[in-house]
C-alpha cells in the first residue's frame, strides 16, 4: 500500500475517531494510528483545510462540531445504551476476532452519536462491569473468518485437536456457529467423516479459507436442532442390542463406581412420558429442543453450576411403566421457582456411576444406555440421571457421567 493510500485511510479513521467520543487528545489518535504526535497535528491541519469542522479545544483535545455526521445516522440514547453494553459483553468473549471487529464498528456507531449523548455513552462505559471470563482469555481467533466461510459457502481446512489429543486435519464445508458457556462451536460437514460434525473454535490449531465452494445444505438451523434432538434422547428404556455377549466381554464403559449422592434439589422443565409405542423417544426429544431453543438453563436461579442433568424419576414402577423426566441444573434451594418449571427434591443414595465418551450426534447416550442395561444391577427405580458437564460442551466429543440408582447392599 502507498504512503499516500496509507495517510488517507489514516485520515479517514481519524474522522470517525473524532465523531465517536465528546473529546479526543492528540496523544490518543497518536497511539491508536501509531503516529508521532506532530503527524497528528498535521493531519488535523489537513482534515480541516479539507472542510472537515474540526473544533481544538486548548489543552484539552479535538472534537468534530456538532451536527456534522458521517454516515447520517441517529441512535436514540436506549440504543446506544444497549449497544455499550454490548460492547461490554463482547470484550469478555473469547474470540479475538469478535472482539476486535465489534470494537472498531461500534466506534464508527458512536460517532454518529450527538455530543450529550457520547458524555452519557461515557460514562455508562464506566459503570458496566461484566464479571465472566475475569481473566480476559482469549482462546480462539477464527470466528469472523468462519463467518464469512458460512455465509459466502466457502470451504476450510482445518487443523484439529480433539480432547483426547489426536490430531487431524479436515476440509469441512462450515454450515452454523453456536457459543455455549462461553465456548464458541463451529456445526460443519466434514468430508473426512463424510457426516455433520461439530468443531470447538479453541481446538482449532489452524484454518485456512479455500478457494472452493459448496452448494449450500439444503437444511435450516432449525431443522437441524431437530435432528439433533433425537440424538439426544437419554430415555432409560433403550432394549439391548441382539445378539451380544456379556456386557463384561463385549463392552467398555468407563470409570464404573459406587458412590454416594447427598440429597440435592433440581429446578428445570419436565414431562410425563411412557415406552410404550415409542413415545418417550418423542416426548424426551421435544424436551431436549424446549430447553435449548428457549435458553432454559440461563433461566434457572440459584444453580449450583451450569451442568445440566438429565434426570428420569417419579416410575410408576419400572421403566415399561410411565414416568417423569426432568431437564434442569442442581439448584440451591427451591425458593424461586420460575412459572412453567418445575422444582423438586431428592434425597441422594447409592449410585453406581458410569462414564461415556464420543459424539452426541452418533447416539453416544443412547448406545450407553444399551450397555447399562446389561448390567446386573439391583435398581431401585426412584431418580437415575445423566450430567453434562464442561466436558460435554463439544457434541463431537462430549464425556458424559451416568448415575443408576441402586439399593443399599
């Protein structure tokens, strides 16, 4: 690029800087432009034998007269409120890119803004803290660029590191992204698995936007979500596979324990539900994708944490009978019980623990539910329940925790 292409984006930033803040000090637009501060005075000369209405305020700094706008658009206070707060929310991501693009287009907004307005904008600025992700981590640089990849059908490389440490390269065709406790996940078809799969942008080692492009999936969000759904079902009454030997001989189900579980409560959405003609898989299904389209779980109060549990209690008898199943997190207490869910109480007990660990989208649960259920177990039917913790936040290779409750020996 040019010296002089270079000096008139300069100048150019330099009149948005201007119009986004009531006063901006020389030494200010010298260490955003990295420029010493008698280039700064040369180009506010410039600016201003340009026609640009630069006001110097001695010892104070510059600003832009009020009135003159560039582009011509009004934010009622309200929306700059909330586009600050924003603005506070999104330093605190841990995508750099997100970061670093939304900062320099809310400076564009703010200079828009009237002179009483950006001395408000200031100052909510200063009183608005947001408390997550304290440490201000980075851990991924690539959502803007997938972004791009999604809407222009572009495909990627990617470099990938999965929980286990197994590397692996992937040229995937980019389809969503969503963030969950603070993780940002990329939903793409992977050529290489030849299936959707899910890729957490921290895991990301490199990526690389190919000339290539591919014809769009002919499936909505939505209807995805949905698919996904199903293969979410955490139903007890998963009947064994035909034809298999012992569950000792033939099937590996991790870090399998007895434990003790304290008494807890659980706030969350339920249902009433039955295995027979198949209906709990349906039921269940339609309550998995309740409490993620509608965000349950920033809704419980309370919550000892962000694990969700997928608890089944309340059997009529056993699992051929009807019974209830909950999707909530562990809560404090039950004094604030949101309208449309439901709070309830347990009483803890013997629990033999099981752990499992793959895709959530290949039918992770329900496979291991088939392996529980060879186990010889002396069940006592009151409350058996699924965590998802931190380590399932990746579907394509989420570790799950089971609890069957047992009778005491």
């Amino acid at each position: 690029m040019s010296k002089e292409k270079t000096r008139l984006v300069r100048l150019t930033a330099i009149i948005t800087q201007l119009q986004s803040k009531r006063i901006v000090t020389a030494k200010d637009i010298a260490e955003k432009h990295k420029v010493s501060i008698r280039t700064v005075y040369r180009d506010i000369r410039t600016l201003e034998n340009s026609g640009i209405p630069i006001v110097t305020e001695e010892g104070r700094g510059y600003s832009i007269m009020d009135g003159y706008k560039i582009p011509p658009v009004m934010f009622t206070q309200e929306e700059a409120n909330a586009l600050i707060t924003a603005e506070q929310l999104i330093k605190k991501n841990k995508d750099q890119s997100l970061t670093e693009y939304y900062e320099s287009a809310v400076t564009k907004i703010k200079s828009v803004l009237k002179h009483t307005q950006k001395e408000k904008v200031e100052l909510l600025t200063n009183r608005i803290q947001v408390r997550q992700n304290r440490q201000n981590e980075k851990t991924s640089n690539y959502l803007i660029q997938l972004q791009s990849a999604v809407s222009n059908y572009q495909m990627v490389k990617i470099d990938y590191l999965s929980l286990e440490n197994k590397q692996s390269q992937r040229e995937i065709e980019p389809f969503a992204l969503y963030t969950t406790q603070e993780n940002w996940v990329l939903i793409a078809f992977c050529k290489l698995r030849n299936d959707f799969r899910a890729f957490r942008l921290d895991y990301i080692q490199e990526l690389q936007i190919m000339e290539k492009h591919f014809e769009p999936h002919k499936m909505t969000l939505q209807q995805y979500l949905e698919k996904c759904s199903q293969k979410f079902i955490n139903t007890p009454d998963i009947p064994m596979a035909q034809g298999q030997s012992t569950f000792a001989l033939n099937h590996k189900i991790r870090k399998m324990q007895t434990v003790k579980i304290e008494p807890f409560n659980i706030i969350g959405i339920s249902i009433r539900t039955t295995n027979e003609n198949g209906q709990a898989s349906k039921d269940i299904a339609e309550l998995w994708q309740k409490f993620l389209s509608e965000n349950i779980l920033t809704k419980i109060p309370n919550k000892v944490n962000n694990e969700i549990y997928s608890l089944y209690t309340d059997y009529e008898s056993d699992h051929t009978k009807p019974y209830t199943t909950i999707l909530g997190c562990k809560v404090e207490s039950l004094d604030n019980i949101p309208n449309g869910m439901l709070g309830q109480s347990f009483e803890g007990g013997n629990y033999v623990k099981t752990t499992t660990r793959g895709d959530l989208m290949q039918g992770l649960i329900v496979n291991h539910w088939a392996k529980i259920f060879e186990m010889d177990l002396d069940r006592t039917f009151i409350a058996d329940f699924e965590v998802f913790g931190e380590k399932a936040q990746n579907p394509s290779d989420a570790e799950v925790d089971f609890y069957v409750g047992v009778k005491n020996e």
